[in-house]
C-alpha cells in the first residue's frame, strides 16, 4: 500500500450485542483525505445470516450501546459545534436523538439496567475558560494558577481548570415528535409531544475527575474512578465510588489502600463488580509491565483471579465483557491478543485465538462477537460459536486490492541466549533490498500480527522491514517487559540489532550493507541511543522521542512518574541511559519527526536533540507536525499522516536508495 491507501484502512470499534444476541451494532472509521479527517459510522449486523448495513451517515459516530431491553441505541457524536454528545435512536435506525450538551463534550457512558436514563461523565470547564464567555479568545483568559505536580494531559491539553465530572440524564421517548429549534420552546406551535431534553443532573462537583461509568444491577448507584491531581508526588492508587442516582450519597467501594490502578469496570446480573486492575506497589507508583489482571470484588474485598505474571490484559482497549457467572478478558501474548473466557475462582478457557488481534468484544444470548485486527484487516467482526469462528464482515478487501505484504515471522537466540521473536516483511522480487529497522514505542508495548501501515508504505517504497519486540515489551510475561527498569538502552539494544542480524542472515534476499533504523517515542528513544553506539546505518528517523529524561520531569505528562521509573532519579543514572548525553558520538544522518502539541514527549526533547546534531556536525533535519500530538501517526490529520509518509519515503530514497 501507499501512503494515501490510508484512507481504505476501515477500523472496527468495539462492539455490542442485544439481550437477545439477535443482533450487533458496532462503529467503523476510516481517515479521509477530503475531509482530513476520521470518518466513522454505526453499522448493525444480523447475528446468524452475518448481513450489515449502515444505520448512520454521520461523521464522527462511535461507541455505539444497545439498551438493556434491546429498543434503542446510544453512541457518540460531534453536535454542530465539534463538541462530543451522546445521541440515541432506535436499534432499526432512523433519525438520532441528541441527548446532551455538554459543554466541553461527553467523554463516556452506560446505560441504566432499565434503559430509562443514562449515565455520562463530561469535562465541566471554569466560568471565563473554553469558550464560555462569548467573544472571549483563549488567550484573553486569566492566568491559570497551578499548584499540583500535574497540570495537563496529551491530547487534551490543561486539565486542573475542567475536572470531568458524573451526570445522569433520562433517555429520550423514541416515538415522540422531533424537538422544535430551540429545543426549550413550548409555544402554541410546538405539538403536544415536542421532545424537550431532560437537563442532565450533576452528581459530583468537585475537583477530581471522573471516569469509567457504570451502574450496580439494581441500577440504584453508579460506579466511577476518581482521580485527583497530586501536590505532592504521583500516586497511580486508584478508589472506586459508587455515586447513589438520586444525589443522596457518595460510598467508596475500594479504597486506594488496595495499591490497585483500575483501567475497567463490570458488573454482572447478581451484582458482582469485576475489576481489570494491576498492583502499583507500596509507593504507588510502580508501573513499568504493569500486571493487569482480573479481580473481582467480594465480601472480603478485591480478589485476583488471572495470573498477572502469564496473562497480560493491559492492552489498549482491553476491557471486560460480563457473560453468564463468567468474564471476557483480552490477552495479549507474542503479538497476538486472544479472547479468555475466566470463571470466578479464577479458571480461564480460551475462546478464540490464533493470527487474530483483539480489539473488543461482546455476549449475549448464547453469541459472542469479537472485532479482530489481522495481517491483511484492520478490522473485522467475528462470530465465535464454541470452536468455529466465522468472520461476518470484509472490511479489509480495499487495502488488499491495493496491495499488502504478510510479514515472515522469525525466530533468533541473543548472544546472551535471550530468546528473539520479530517479523520482516519484504518486496516481491529476488532483491538484495535495502533493510530499515523498525522499534516500537512503550516501552511496554508490542508489535503483532496486525496490518501495520508504516511497514506496509515502506515494503511497497522497496524496503524489507524488521521489526520485532526487545525485552521491555509486552506480551512475553512481566519479567521479559521489567528486564530493561532502569537499564534502558542495555539488552533492548542488544536485541533489536541481533534480531536484525538473524533476519538478514536468514534471507539473502535483505542487503545487510544496506540498512536504516527509525523508531517513534521509546522507538525515537532507542534509535537515538542506538545510532551513538553502533555506526552501520545509512540512515535514521527518531521520531517524537524520549531523548532527555531530565527535561521530561517538568514538561511531559508522565514526567511525574514515567522517567523515576524507567532510567530512576540519581544524576549519574539517568545520564547513562540518556540519548543526550551521548549525543556528540552520533554519525549517522537523522530526520527528526516531531508533533507541535505532544504533551507525552514535548516538542523541546527532539529540537534539543536535533540542535545538538547539528551542533556536532551531524546531518540532520527536523519535520515539525502543526496542530498534532503524539498520536499523529495513528490518529493525526490524514493529510498531515500522508505528508509524514511522504517525507519518510523521500527521506531514506536519500539516504538509503532502493537501486
């Protein structure tokens, strides 16, 4: 594929399925060029026959809910001002309802048990900030007084001057004539049954922001994760609130005294709360390969039910799906993510596995659906039925017309007898190819089975591609991602060049005179460390890096806790695992890719690096991205993600020439 072949990449969101497992609603996106930006629709597909249609037209439709008695749909949607509302309609379709304004957006929602109202949390902004006072620009605001250790986030910018806060809204009579504009008239002209939104009720009001809404079975409280901006020092302990509907009180169900970070909350028919959860240590701030788990809370409090050492269930997405007295839990292992069905004393069976990376997942009625990211798919929706698994959508057939390349998975040892695990992807034909090195971010992360553009743009530029997970990365078990804590830049190094080795060994095909390294945020990280120690590569790109983790502690997000962590706070050990120090000994020529509003690794690391090369007689260049954050690559403009490609093509055609 190339470049603009982005825009045939169709992303499969999670889905949900009816009481009744008669059917399934789910949401897709795409990015499009003309518009320059992701496109995404509700669809609804029939459980049995597999047949789909839109239910939508919208532009920015996602995170679509069936109600519990399967009459009404709710998902989210941008209203005419870009602001993120929850929207409802009927499960056949038809015009959608909007059903809240808040505004500064919706950030998340659940439906009551008896479908008559909703649960929602919404960033509520100061008086005088945000656009609340009309004509007001934001840089006519006061000044913003800070006084904790965090101040703002990536991708949303401050935080301490719009906390999210809980609201609960009543759901809309489907049947009843449209709202007549404004939505508040009640003049003669209106019909008897003009809708007129409910005003949502707030139910917290204070400075802790709220996330993961869900009711208790009875429907009679809602379960949310606060969290509090530190003075002091970070703490990842998270509590669980559960917040009575009426307003009356406020009740802590688990307490920051259990050392548990909660990414997910569940609840099943009886009224067992399940937790995806990892241990954050005494301090509460131990994070690198975090243990998520599964725990449930009983009389005795919370319990651990999957093995966090074996069962990895942090991937991005990863949440719980309540099915029977069981649980639906995703686990990632050697760049795969497979489906677990887990009983409550901690037994576990797997549903569906294989080349197959899970995105999301629901039950009910007997069925189970999974979206899947595959080698040649962004995503598809597959019907799992005991040992059969039949996939029901073909939204990968466009970027397959286009051309894609399935990847070779290899195996090596380490000098150390480390074992290896990777990928190389290769154009068609005898070669010799150039060969580019590729390293993902994270660190704790992985690369998998799934369709990678990047690798993809680059094979159809006339490059093979290795790429591979070092110690450090996810899916191998905690001990393979907690190897390289404060050791950054050691055996991670080390693997990545000997699993280059192995592939270019094992292929004559891969020129091995010929090579070009690049790598994003960790990868960014350990490009720049690898080019100041080994000199082979023609080229390299580091982009949006870690490069000095001295400046990281006062101006990225994570700087509070991620650098202690990963390299630790003495002088002389963050100085020999940083990038910048060891900067003066780089030869190799260097592109520098970074975004202007990355709040996770700020803009100031790659132009402090890049003027460091040049002040070392490097050839080096900078690509600065206007308007992105650090997710430019996987959720940027389209344009500006085509222009990057672009860049990167022309960039190792310089450098690193095909012919």
């Amino acid at each position: 594929m190339r470049a603009r072949d982005i825009e045939a990449l169709v992303a499969v969101g999670r889905p949900d399925i009816a009481p009744d497992g008669s059917f399934v609603v789910f949401a897709t996106s795409r990015p499009d060029l003309a518009a320059d930006r992701a496109v995404g629709q509700i669809w609804r597909l029939d459980t049995e026959s597999g047949a789909h249609r839109r239910l939508t037209r919208g532009v920015s439709d996602a995170a679509p809910r069936i109600a519990p008695d399967g009459e009404a749909i709710a998902f989210l949607r941008a209203d005419a001002d870009g602001r993120t509302q929850i929207f409802v309609m009927a499960t056949s379709g038809g015009e959608p309802i909007q059903v809240t304004d808040a505004p500064l957006g919706v950030s998340g929602f659940a439906w009551a048990p008896d479908a008559r109202s909703l649960a929602f949390t919404a960033r509520i902004p100061e008086p005088g900030r945000y656009g609340t006072v009309k004509g007001l620009p934001a840089e006519s605001e006061p000044a913003r007084r800070i006084t904790g250790i965090r101040w703002h986030a990536n991708g949303l910018g401050y935080i301490a001057d719009r906390p999210a806060q809980l609201f609960v809204v009543a759901a809309p009579d489907l049947d009843a004539e449209p709202t007549y504009p404004p939505a508040v008239t009640t003049s003669g002209d209106a019909p008897d049954r003009a809708v007129v939104p409910e005003e949502a009720r707030r139910l917290t009001a204070d400075d802790a922001s709220y996330s993961s809404p869900v009711f208790t079975a009875d429907g009679a409280e809602i379960l949310v994760v606060p969290e509090r901006i530190e003075n002091a020092r970070r703490d990842l302990r998270t509590s669980v609130v559960a917040v009575a509907v009426d307003g009356s009180s406020t009740r802590e169900i688990l307490s920051t005294a259990a050392g548990l970070a909660v990414n997910d909350i569940a609840v099943a028919a009886d009224g067992l709360i399940a937790l995806l959860a990892y241990e954050v240590g005494d301090d509460g701030r131990d994070f690198v390969a975090p243990g998520v788990a599964l725990w449930v809370l009983d009389e005795h409090g919370p319990r651990i039910l999957t093995d966090a050492e074996s069962i990895d269930l942090g991937e991005v997405g990863s949440h719980i799906t309540v099915v029977g007295g069981a649980f639906l839990v995703q686990d990632r292992t050697r760049g795969r993510v497979r489906l677990l069905r887990v009983d409550r004393e901690g037994g576990n069976e797997v549903v569906l596995d294989g080349d197959v990376e899970v995105l999301g997942h629901a039950a009910a009625g007997g069925e189970i659906v999974a979206a899947v990211a595959t080698a040649d798919s962004f995503g598809e929706l597959v019907r799992v039925a005991g040992a059969v698994r039949r996939t029901v959508t073909d939204f990968g057939a466009p970027v397959r017309e286009r051309g894609v390349v399935a990847p070779r998975e290899i195996e090596a040892v380490a000098g150390d007898g480390y074992p290896l695990h990777g990928w190389v992807a290769t154009p068609a034909g005898d070669g010799p190819f150039p060969v580019i090195l590729q390293i993902h971010g994270g660190p704790y992360a992985a690369y998998g089975v799934h369709l990678f553009d990047e690798t993809q743009v680059l094979v159809d530029a006339g490059y093979a591609v290795v790429y591979g997970n070092p110690r450090g990365s996810a899916g191998y078990g905690r001990a393979h991602g907690r190897s390289i804590r404060q050791a950054m830049g050691t055996v991670d190094m080390t693997d990545v060049l000997e699993l280059l080795d192995a592939a270019v060994q094992g292929d004559a095909r891969l020129d091995g005179g010929r090579l070009g390294i690049m790598g994003g945020s960790y990868g960014g990280y350990l490009t720049a460390w690898t080019i100041a120690h080994d000199h082979r590569f023609a080229g390299a790109i580091v982009e949006r890096g870690f490069l000095d983790p001295i400046s990281m502690q006062g101006t990225s997000d994570i700087g509070s806790f991620f650098g202690d962590e990963y390299v630790g706070v003495d002088v002389e050990d963050i100085a020999r695992q940083s990038p910048l120090e060891v900067v003066g000994r780089v030869r190799t020529p260097t592109l520098v890719i970074h975004s202007e509003l990355d709040f996770r690794c700020p803009l100031e690391q790659s132009t402090r690096y890049y003027s460091a090369l040049r002040r070392h007689g490097v050839p080096a260049e900078m690509l600065i991205f206007p308007g992105e954050d650090h997710e430019l690559t996987r959720a940027g403009r389209p344009r500006h993600r085509v222009e990057r490609f672009d860049a990167v093509v022309q960039w190792w055609n310089r450098h690193l020439p095909v012919a």
